[in-house]
C-alpha cells in the first residue's frame, strides 16, 4: 500500500503533495486528499475520513497484534539488542572520550598544534559518510554489512591505541569514525526490520539509552583512565574488548536481513551512486574542515579556510545537480533522498534532529571545562558532573519511546521538549564564576530533560512516514542530520569559546604569549591559570566563563527552532503515520 507520510487528519486542511492513482511503492509521494486507500486489513477508508468509526481503533489493534519480523526471541533476542546497542554506546564513547585525553595525547607527541584533529578527525569520518551507508544498507544484507562496519571501528581503535605517532592517531580516529557512523546506521537498520512499527519505538529508546550513556561516559572513562596506571591508550583498546566480547553475537545470533534475496552482488553494486558518494565525502570533509578549523588553527579570512569553504559549497552544488538530473546514475540508484524534499515531516525532522544534537551536545562539552577552571576539578571529577544531565535525559528518551509505543501520538513531544530545552539554555547563558554548583544542575537538567524528549523519537517517526524500502535511506539521512548537527555545532561552539577567551584574556595579560593562552584554553596547559594572583586568575576565569556563556546562544537557539517548527508538525499517531500497517 502506498505511504501516507503526509495523512492528513481531521481539520488538518489540504497537503502540499499529490500523487496518481497507480502511484508506485517506489514513488514518495503523498497522496491527494480524496484518494481511496486500503489498510492491511482490506477496510477502504478516505484521507480525512473513515468509513467506519472504528478504523483508528482498528489500525492501532493491528499494529499491537503484529508478529514481529524476526526467527528470534525470548533471551536469544535480549542478548541480541544488548550486543547491537553496545555498538552505539562505543560510537558515542569515542566521539567525547578525546575531551578528556587530549591534552595528554599532545603532550605524548609534541603536537599542540594538531590538537584540533583529533576530534575532527573522527567527526568528519562520521558525517561523510553516513549518506553512503544508508544507500549501502539498502543493497546489501544488513547482518554482514554490519560486521564489516564493526570490523573497521575496531580497526581504527586498534590503530589509535598503538599509534606511534600523532598522524597515525589521527588516521585511526577518521577510520573510527567511518567505522562508528556505519555501525549507529546499521543499528537503526537492523531494529527497523526486527521490530514492528508498534514496538519500535522501545528499542529506539534503547539507542538513545546507550548513546546518552556513551557520550557522557566518555570523558569520565578518558579521564579515569588518563590518571591511572594503564594509560591513555586504554581509552581505545577498551572498544577492542567491548568488540570480542559481542563477536559470537554477531557472527552467530544476528538475524541475517537481506534488502534483496536473490540478486547477485554485481547487480546489487551497480545500484551504488559512485559519483554522488564521492561528492557528498569531498562536500562534507571540506566542510567540516572549513568549520572546525576557522577562527582557530586559522584566521576566518585566511586563504586555506576560504578555499575549504568554496570547495564544499561548489561540491554541494555538483551534487545537487548531479542528483536532480541524475548525472551517471538513476533515480533509484542517487545516494541523496531527494524524494525526501517532497516531504515535509522528513525535513522538519531532519531541522529537528540536528537541533537535538547541537543543544545536548555543546552543553555536555562546556560544562566539564567550567568546572574544570572554576572548581579545579580533575577530568575525571568534571565528567562525572554531566550525570544529572545524561540520567535525566535518558529518563526523557525511555519514557518518550514507550509513551510513543503506547500511544503513538509525537507532536507534543517536540513542542515541550523545545520549552525545556529553550529555557534550560537560556539560564546556562546567565551562569557565571559565582554561580553555585546545584544552578548549573538544575540549569542543565533541564536542557537534558527536553533533549531526551525528542533527540531519538526522529529516527521512529521517520521509519513510519516512509516506505518500507527507503527505510536504510531515511534512517542514514536522521543520522545525518544527529552528526552533522553535532559537527558544526561544537565547530561553531569551539571557535566561539576559545576565540572570546583569546580575546578577554589578552586584555587581562597584554603580554602573555598568544600560544601559551591557547593552550590553557584548550586544556593542554592548565597550569598557566593557577599560576597566577588570586586578583588576575578571577579576571581570567570570568572572562573565560564569560566566552563560555556564549556558547548557550546555540542551544538557545536550538530550542527556539524546535519550538516552531513543532507547530507546523501533524497532529496524528505513529501508526496512523505508517498507513495502519505496524
């Protein structure tokens, strides 16, 4: 049956798109208000309108009676989901767990200069390709496409962990996150054709659970391990461990789910965009070069910084058009869902989703290195200081899943979790050196309590509102937006920190060298700030907490832009969303 990704519900008004009578499964498009559908259960009823009142109630008894899509169940499925959801906690883990290591990892090798890449290194890894591997996931067989991805996050950790120089670190981070990114889009493949669309959304929540748990947990396991006796490079090898210890799992109990049963794996390639995956890496690693970069190791009107940001804007452009006209490739076969752009629900949740990101992310950063400067704390102490914001998240995230598995209804999960979000950045923005520690909490707790309301329920709702074939392709574009939205926004964040920082200490010590301050910022010099008089190192902090401040426009903002456009969401249940079939 076609997709209703657009169903309008009563007094909903006219939709945007239409499509013919003999629409396809392949077509994306939404159907026209007078169009006759069918549900599962061979009942006609009108967009609009029901032939029987009764039809809703049984569309939601269908989607609660499905027979999940899956060989396996009982403790054989527990161990399953536990062992594909350890994945998305090590992705999470390696994206935060450098915050803490770095300065020591610079120190090692001499590199202070390279200090930057380290996280840029795994995030541009991570948001180049996730595109690609949606398309991947929509050809070949999800158990092995999996493993493979598996097999080269684990590669990279091994190769970061015993880096013999700061290159090779680097290296084995962008392998880490080519790696890390296939297996989030893999995790999210697998539970989207294991789990009914009436479920689904409880597993979701399981993401975001381990994800919350990973991306908090990462500065805390860096710092515990940098002040122990095994050393930082532990910090890598731990996913290595984490790794043989989920293999039998993978290899032996993962249901094996082919996309198409029967086709060669020569056809299945020829399916594959080249020229569009080549673009969208060149457009994307360009980009987030330019971003990260600029107004840091560069000057903003610096020629390099310049050049990455044309080269990403004229590669973006190619891809456009190489994608419209389908230049070398096919509407079935481009690796952008630019049937996605007819789709309004998609798009909003596309907006939605990076916001999430930027607004959980930028304070789970900041807030470590406030206390750091203001409370002297150790890395580990200053990460172990995010908990009241990641266990009130994660609440946030499980209830929303089974909430929305009860009931279906997601709107007003993004109207109240952007208020919360909205206010929460607006205090952080007030927070200063005299600010007590149990107002940086409450601050904090709410942003992580209106994030977790809505950073994971995208990947449902847009599972629902597509067809079941696009569905590798809507997950790898949310996951798209989550790390993109993650990106730019601790690259824009960064760069407004230590810049503003920069600036207000200069003013304070006119003549301290401008390296030596950088990196004191940064971390891998500390021991600048307690070297000074209590009068100058309370000018220092302020002016350090006050760049800090800064940074909370973005969430702000972020909640601002979840707020309305959660006005111009449906107002309908998940399972409606999926045309009554769960």
């Amino acid at each position: 049956m076609s997709s209703k990704e657009d169903l309008p519900v009563s007094g909903a008004g006219k939709e945007e798109g239409t499509a013919s009578s003999n629409t396809s499964n392949k077509d994306f498009l939404t159907a026209p208000l007078n169009k006759e559908t069918q549900d599962v259960s061979g009942k006609t009823s009108i967009a609009g309108q029901d032939t029987d009142n009764d039809t809703e109630k049984q569309e939601l008894d269908t989607a609660a009676d499905e027979v999940p899509p899956r060989d396996i169940t009982g403790w054989k499925w527990g161990v399953v989901v536990a062992a594909i959801l350890s994945s998305t906690f090590l992705f999470a883990l390696d994206n935060t767990i450098v915050a803490d290591v770095q300065p020591v990892i610079v120190t090692r090798f001499n590199a202070v200069s390279k200090l930057s890449w380290l996280s840029v290194a795994f995030l541009i890894g991570a948001a180049a390709t996730n595109l690609v591997w949606g398309k991947v996931y929509g050809q070949f067989n999800a158990k092995w496409t999996y493993i493979l991805c598996v097999l080269l996050f684990e590669a990279g950790s091994a190769l970061c962990g015993g880096a013999p120089t700061i290159n090779a670190l680097i290296v084995g981070r962008a392998i880490c996150g080519v790696g890390g990114s296939g297996m989030y889009v893999g995790v999210m493949t697998l539970l989207s054709v294991t789990t009914t669309i009436h479920e689904r959304p409880m597993y979701v929540g399981g993401t975001g659970l381990t994800w919350g748990l990973g991306t908090v947990l990462g500065p805390i396991i860096g710092g515990a391990f940098t002040d122990s006796s095994a050393g930082w490079r532990w910090a890598f090898y731990i996913n290595l461990c984490i790794g043989a210890l989920c293999a039998p799992v993978y290899i032996f109990m993962l249901p094996s789910k082919d996309p198409r049963p029967g086709v060669s794996l020569k056809d299945r390639a020829r399916e594959m965009d080249y020229l569009g995956g080549l673009l969208t890496v060149g457009a994307f690693i360009s980009g987030v070069m330019a971003v990260s970069f600029g107004g840091i190791t560069y000057p903003w009107n610096s020629g390099k910084i310049i050049g990455l940001f044309c080269c990403s804007g004229v590669l973006f452009i190619l891809l456009g058009l190489q994608q419209v006209y389908t230049i070398l490739t096919t509407t079935s076969r481009r690796i952008f869902p630019v049937e996605f752009f007819k789709s309004r629900t998609i798009l909003i949740l596309f907006c939605m989703t990076a916001a999430g990101g930027t607004a959980v992310f930028i304070p789970i950063y900041m807030i470590p290195i406030f206390f750091q400067f203001t409370r002297g704390d150790s890395a580990l102490e200053a990460g172990v200081r995010l908990l009241p914001l990641i266990f009130l998240m994660i609440f946030a995230v499980i209830t929303n899943g089974a909430t929305l598995s009860a009931y279906g209804y997601y709107m007003p999960w993004y109207t109240v979790g952007g208020i919360f979000t909205l206010i929460g950045g607006a205090l952080m923005y007030t927070v200063d050196t005299e600010s007590s520690t149990s107002r940086v909490y409450g601050y904090s707790v709410l942003i992580g309590i209106g994030t977790g309301m809505f950073a994971q329920a995208s990947f449902s709702v847009a599972q629902a509102v597509v067809e079941p074939h696009m569905i590798p392709m809507a997950v790898g574009f949310i996951t798209c937006a989550q790390v993109s939205g993650v990106t730019i926004a601790l690259a824009i964040a960064n760069s407004v920190f230590l810049n503003k920082s920069q600036t207000g200490i200069e003013k304070i010590l006119p003549g301290v060298p401008v390296a030596e301050i950088q990196a004191a910022i940064a971390g891998a010099g500390s021991k600048f700030v307690d070297s000074l008089s209590d009068s100058v190192k309370l000018e220092v902090l302020k002016a350090i907490v006050s760049a800090m401040s800064k940074t909370y426009i973005l969430v702000i903002t972020a909640g601002s832009l979840v707020l309305v456009l959660s006005v111009f969401m449906k107002r309908e249940r998940l399972f409606m969303a999926a045309g009554g079939a769960a």
